[in-house]
C-alpha cells in the first residue's frame, strides 16, 4: 500500500518563536476588534497565549486548519536538532 505522513515535527529556535508569536500578538480583527491571536490559540485566548502554546494550537489537526499534526518543538537559541 502507498505510504503517508499523518504528523512531523517542526524544530523552531526560541527566539523565532517568539519573535514570530509577538508580531501577531498585537493585531486585532476589524469586524470584531479583538485580538486575532484569540482565534488562534485555542482555549487559552489572547491573555494565556504563549509561543509555544500558540504554535501548538497551529499544528493542532484538531482546529479544522491544520491539514496533519505538527508538533513544533522549541530549541534553544544557538543549538542544532538532535
């Protein structure tokens, strides 16, 4: 039978995490003028978000968005997978 991935792991250097979480933290939605980090961490909200709960949510299949699960794993800064 043919072979398929159903989840991967993502490495991401803390540091990009953040930086990458903390753009979008800002940016509210027009139609509602909420936080559109709200929509995107899942039950924590805008107020308990963090990167890597953030992430989590993304690579979530669960959420209807992700198309298989990602698992996104958070490296120290200046360090190498494995």
């Amino acid at each position: 039978g043919a072979l398929s991935v159903l989840e991967y792991q993502l490495f991401y250097r803390h540091r990009y995490a953040q930086a990458a979480f903390a753009s979008c933290q800002g940016v509210r939605l027009p139609a509602t003028g909420g936080y559109a980090i709200a929509t995107m961490c899942g039950r924590y909200g805008a107020q308990l978000c963090t990167a890597q709960r953030w992430l989590d949510f993304q690579g979530d299949k669960s959420n209807g968005l992700a198309p298989l699960q990602i698992r996104f794993l958070l490296l120290p800064d200046g360090s190498e997978p494995g």
